[in-house]
C-alpha cells in the first residue's frame, strides 16, 4: 500500500466512526420516543379501535337483519333464511359484546341487547306466521314495521357510541402522528448528515479502489468467464483460449485438449465479411453432434486479432423449436393450426398459385360429446385427423383448426369434380365405423370449399367464404359438400336482415296466427284446430319456412312461442265460450321453448290468464327434444300431463326416429308428416311406411292424425287404414280466427262426400 493511498483509508475511517456516533445516539432517542408511540399504538388497537370497529359491524348487521327478514318476505324461501338469520344474529351478539367489555358503554350495551331480543322476538313470529298455509300478509307487514322501528330507536345510541370513540380515535392518532413525525425528522437529519458522509467516504474509497479493481477484473475476465473465449490470428490459427474451452469440449463431445476444433473451417470467408462490416464483428451458427453453437467474432484491428465467443445455444435452439410447434401445431394431433394455414396461404396468394381451401367437420359433434364423452370424442378426432391424412392426395394438406374443425389446402384440386373426388378419397362415410380405443363410432362429414383466386383475394376471405359453405352443408340434412357461390353472401345478409327485423316483431306486433281445422274422419266431426303463426313484416308475408328456424338459431322462438301459446288459448277458450265444448286447440312447440327450464310454468300461466281447461289444449313437440336428456324432458312430459292436456308428436317419423320414447312417454297422438301423405296414393314405399306408422299408433293406445291432405284419394287411402283424423287443403286451408268461426258454424260436423272435390 502506498503512502498516497493511506491518508484516503486514515480519512475514510474517521468518517465512518464518526457516522457510527450518530447512529447510536439516534437509536437511544427513537427507541425512547418509540415507547410512547407504542403505547398510544397499544392503546388505540386495543381499546378504541374494537370499539369503532365493532359498533360499524352493530350497526351493519341490523340493517342486514332488516334486509334478511325483507328477503325472506319477498322470496319465502326458509332455506335461505334460516342460515342466513342465525348467522346475522350471532354477528350482531359477537360484535356487541366489545361494547360490553368498556364499563362507559354498558348501559348503552344492555339498551341495545333489549332492542335486538325484541327485534328476534318479532322475527320469531314472522316466520312461524310464513309458513302458515295461508299467509296472514297484513300481520307479516305490521311486523316488519315493528322491526324497522325498533331499528330506528337503536340506531341514535349506535351513533352516539360512534360518535364518541371516532373521537378518541382522532385524538389519539394525532398524538401518535406528533411522535412519528419527531421520529422522522430525527431519521430526515441523521439520514442528510449519513449520505455526506457517505459520499465523503466514497469518495475516498474510490480512489483506492477503481485502479486495482480494474486491472484485475481485466486480467480475470477472459479465465473466469463461463463460456468459451478463444484468440486467432489472420490465419486463423490459436493463440489463447480459457480453461471454459475445454468444458464446452466435452460437453459437445469432441476431444478435450484440441481447441482448434472450435474454430470455424471457413474462417477465411468468415474474415473477408467482417472486412467489409463496419463494426467489425459477425455472428454465427455452427452445428456439431447435434448441438448448435453460437460464435461471436469480433476483429480487434490494432492488434489484429479475431476474438471468439462460443454459447452453446442448443437448449434456446430446442426451446424455440417447441414454442414454434405450439404456436403453429395442434398439439392433441400434431398437424399445423389455423396460424400455419393462415401464413401458407398468404404465400401461396404473393406467389399467386391457385389452390383450393376446404373446411370440414363432424356433424352433430355436440351430440356425440354429451352422448360419449370428451376422452371418447377427444380419441374420435385424433384417429380421425390420421385417416384423412393418410387418404389425401399428393399437394393437399391437413389442418385442425379447433376442436370439431379441420381445413384442406388442396394446391391440384381446383374444380369442382376434383373437389367431390377429393371428398371421396378421404374415406370417411356414414356406412364404414371409425375405430378408436372407445370403441366405433358411425360419423358424417359436412365440407365447404373456397377457390382461389375466384372466391376471395386472401386469406380472410376465403376463409370466410368457406365458412359459410360448411355452415349451408352442416345446415341441410342430405348434402354434406357445398362449394361457395357468391349467391351465399346475399343469402347470408339477408338472413342478418330478417334476423333483425325479426328481434322488433313481437313489439310492432307483426305477428298473426291462423287455425287450420282438423277433421275426424271417423265420426266426421271437427274435433280440433292447429295454431300456426304468421308474420307481415312491412306489407309482406314472411312464410315460417323462413323466420322460424332463425328465430330457433337466435333463443327468439321462446318469446315467440310463449306469445302462440297466450294468444292460442285465448282464441280457444272464445271458441269454448262459443259453445264448442270439446274443441281442441293444437299448439307446435319447439325444442329449444320445450327445454327452457320454466316452460311448464309458462303453461300453466297461459292456461290460467286465459282461463282455458287444459283438456281443450294440445302441445305438438317433434321428436327433436327427445335427442338429449330423455329423463328431463320424461320429468316435463309427465308435469304437463298432469295438468290434462294432450300431447302430441308432429312431423312423426322424420327427426329422432327412435321408438323407444314411444312406450316410455305419455304421449296421446302422433302426427304423420305430411311428406309421407303427399305420394301415398301413388308411391308404394309412402304407403307401406303410412301403414306401419298407423299400425304402431293404434298397437300403441294413440290416435293418428294424417298431416297434407290435399287429395280425395288421399282420404280414401287413410279410411282404409283406420287413420282417426286428418288435416289439409282437401279440407281447409288455415283460416283467420273470424273466418274459423264462420266455418265452424256450417261445418262442425261434416259429410265428407261433398267434399270429394278439394275443400
């Protein structure tokens, strides 16, 4: 140590001792002025702030109370109440007693324990009247008053309490305030005075320090650095490296003591380009026994020396790798998601290649989840990404988009023949089982297509295009390959429009229901009408073909149907009131207003505003609303028959198709589609199904209504099989309430002879 560095450490010491004075003589003040911060602390933890804390709780849970109490009367529900009342009332005793432990609050203590017994009392009665059979609603008011007064006269005392301990609050946290703010400005001074002393003693620490401190951490930098770090020549030949050199040897497999290996094979070139850089420096990537290293070379050129930086990067290599797969590659089948399709087909739209983009998916997959399972459809998916894969054509390429969805990328297949053969080749079909671990699974396919350039100039437009093919596919029942026409788009817009249209019906009241007649042609009697719903939107007629199955889609056909089935049974019971005693009217519901959870409800408050029995009511479900969850929709079958109406199954034989539910639910009639009834007379196939359908119902204990009379050939064929009643235009078309009186009164009953000739 040198003469010139022993003052600085001499001076450097003397300001540290000095520092060190300070900070004991500031500890022994701010320890005795902490004792009395403490204890006013102490004081205001334990015995006022409880206190505040606690009359707040009183007072918030009397009002709770109050609330409870007014819940209960709203709601009537006593398994809610009961839980919640105890638990409220042992709030109120728990956080009164903390007034209990003060000796000043003790008469406002038992005051309020007087008013809370009387408030429990008058709850008691409360619920004891509430589960009397017949409310005593007047009593129930006249306590409740009772309990809001007792409240009010409490509420005065509660505020007085905390009105006088906010008080004591305050003043003992300005006091505690006076003491920390003396503490901090003790700290403030002592903390000024240390960081000049500091800085002194910095300073003359520095001094000492900087030049050894350098010179050695220069010197050690290179052989002590983790990684490796060599030296060449222009030669490229070795003239240092650090013992990290040999590590990375070994660890990459080569030999240990042979550092030259390390040094790339074409340094030469490599040379030439960092001649050229103006930084002087060039980074590069070298691979050896499947690890990948990263070389920094960097030209000193005053020594004219190249240094060399070695990472192996083969961990960040493989990590890259796996975060590239999960970001382009579905991992549950390992083929590329809609991120790689979106980036193949932008190049293949710069290089303006044609080729054709199909989106495909199973149907129904939300049945086959409920019906089997995640695990199960999970399986289904993956084994079936591998057959279509293993089926595709040379220059087509599988996607799985999400969950149900995949997509082709077809770069030969641009027509629509080759695009129905392409279909074809994957091999799926309804006949032949796709095998999994969970057993075989019957699936169907539906597919949409897009081609490039004619359907859309990039990625987000053909992709939006094939959409909505695949949703016109998954829409239609008997053709699963739909190619995209730029009709589509209009089609799509107008059934936004409609849809629109469609949310505003109800309230500028442009719906208008029709009765068609129904004939029994057994007794040849009018026995009932069906209900069905028109709509005139802006002087047009829109047909239900149209409206409903939007208004299904968007949840609209509950409000809807909920307004059918009110003004149904109001227009039934004019017809009873009109002396038709035994007239029924027949009302469609759909499946998604059947599984809505207050449906029945909706029944009996239709039934009961219009004052209808229920006997002159019918429901018409389809068989839909027996595809999931048969034992619910068996609980809500047997709630509505109950009540005394009938139950019927419309469209018979064209949805579910499944006669299990037939002995199972109490269903009264069976409709017989009309598209069954249209050919009878002529198609043999119709016929033999009419008949079976009739054999089954009358086997059954139902009654068979025939649905699209239109020929007199028609009624003659279904005489002959005993069918009980009929429906058409042979013998009304659907009429407007005012006209349907009209023909009822001339045609209750009917001699159907003058009526051979079309109704």
């Amino acid at each position: 140590m040198t003469t010139m560095i022993k003052p600085y450490l001499f001076r450097a010491s003397l300001s540290a001792g000095f520092a060190l004075v300070l900070g004991i003589l500031l500890s022994l003040v701010i320890y005795l002025s902490s004792d009395l911060v403490r204890d006013n602390s102490i004081d205001l933890v334990k015995n006022r702030v409880p206190v505040l804390s606690s009359i707040n709780r009183v007072i918030a849970d009397i009002s709770e109370q109050e609330r409870i109490v007014y819940e209960y009367y709203a709601n009537q529900k006593q398994s809610l109440f009961k839980p919640a009342i105890k638990l409220n009332q042992d709030n109120i005793f728990a956080h009164s007693q903390e007034l209990a432990k003060h000796p000043s609050f003790s008469v406002d203590f038992s005051h309020i324990r007087a008013q809370q017994e009387k408030i429990a009392l008058l709850i008691n009665q409360f619920d004891q009247i509430m589960q009397l059979p017949s409310n005593n609603w007047n009593k129930l008011r006249h306590l409740l008053a009772q309990m809001s007064q007792l409240r009010r006269d409490m509420l005065p005392i509660l505020y007085k309490i905390e009105q006088q301990t906010e008080l004591a609050v305050k003043q003992g946290h300005k006091t505690v305030l006076a003491q920390m703010n003396f503490n901090h400005n003790m700290v403030v001074i002592y903390a000024i005075s240390l960081v000049l002393l500091s800085l002194l003693i910095a300073w003359y620490v520095k001094q000492y320090a900087l030049t050894n401190a350098q010179n050695t951490r220069l010197a050690l930098f290179p052989k002590l650095n983790p990684n490796a770090i060599l030296s060449v020549n222009n030669l490229g030949v070795l003239v240092f490296n650090n013992p990290a050199c040999y590590t990375l040897l070994s660890s990459i497999g080569l030999v240990k003591g042979d550092v030259q290996q390390l040094v790339p094979s074409n340094f030469d070139s490599l040379r030439q380009q960092i001649s050229q850089n103006s930084k002087h420096s060039l980074t590069i990537e070298k691979s050896i026994n499947d690890h990948v290293l990263q070389l920094t070379i960097n030209w000193l050129v005053e020594l004219d020396v190249y240094d060399i930086h070695i990472l192996d990067i083969s961990e960040q290599k493989l990590a890259e790798q796996k975060i590239n797969n999960l970001a382009y590659y579905m991992q549950s089948t390992n083929l590329p998601n809609q991120f790689k399709l979106n980036a193949d087909i932008d190049e293949l739209v710069i290089e303006q290649n044609k080729f054709s983009l199909g989106l495909f998916e199973i149907r129904n997959f939300n049945r086959l989840v409920t019906s089997y399972g995640v695990e199960a459809i999970a399986e289904l998916t993956k084994v079936l990404a591998g057959i279509v894969a293993h089926n595709l054509p040379t220059k087509s390429y599988l996607y799985h988009l999400n969950q149900n969805q995949f997509a082709l990328l077809s770069l030969d297949v641009t027509s629509a023949a080759l695009l129905q053969k392409l279909v074809i080749d994957i091999g799926i079909n309804a006949e032949k089982p796709v095998v999994t671990h969970f057993g075989e699974f019957f699936i169907d396919l539906d597919f949409g297509f897009t081609l490039f350039p004619h359907h859309g100039e990039n990625f987000s437009q053909l992709y939006k295009n094939a959409h909505t093919a695949l949703n016109l596919a998954a829409a239609d029942k008997y053709i699963n390959t739909v190619i995209f026409n730029a009709e589509f788009s209009q089609v799509l817009k107008t059934s936004v429009t409609m849809l629109n249209n469609l949310h505003n019906a109800l309230a500028n009241k442009e719906f208008f229901l029709v009765f068609q007649p129904q004939l029994d042609i057994i007794n040849s009697r009018i026995t009932g009408i069906e209900t069905l719903v028109r709509w005139r939107h802006q002087d047009n007629i829109i047909s239900p073909v149209d409206f409903i199955p939007l208004a299904e889609q968007s949840g609209l056909i509950v409000p809807i149907g909920q307004w059918i089935l009110e003004q149904g049974c109001y227009f039934a019971k004019r017809l009873v009131d009109s002396g038709y005693q035994d007239i029924v009217v027949a009302i469609n519901v759909s499946p998604r207003q059947f599984s809505h959870p207050d449906f029945v409800q909706c029944v009996i408050n239709a039934l009961k505003l219009s004052k209808l029995s229920a006997k002159n009511l019918e429901l018409e479900i389809t068989e839909g609303v027996f595809m999931h969850n048969e034992q619910e929709m068996l609980s809500v079958l047997k709630q509505l028959k109950a009540l005394g109406l009938q139950l019927s199954i419309d469209d018979f034989g064209t949805g579910y198709s499944s006669l299990s539910y037939l002995k199972t639910f109490p269903v009264d009639k069976l409709k017989i589609d009309q598209s069954f009834i249209r050919d009878c007379h002529e198609n043999e196939e119709d016929k033999a199904l009419v008949k079976t359908i009739i054999a089954l119902g009358k086997n059954l204990g139902m009654s068979l209504i025939a649905e699209g009379v239109e020929e007199y050939q028609h009624l003659t064929f279904l005489q002959g099989l005993d069918c009980d009643e009929i429906q058409g235009y042979w013998f009304s078309k659907p009429l407007l309430p005012n006209d349907l009186v009209d023909f009822l009164s001339k045609n209750i009953e009917v001699d159907i002879t003058q009526y051979k000739v079309n109704g």
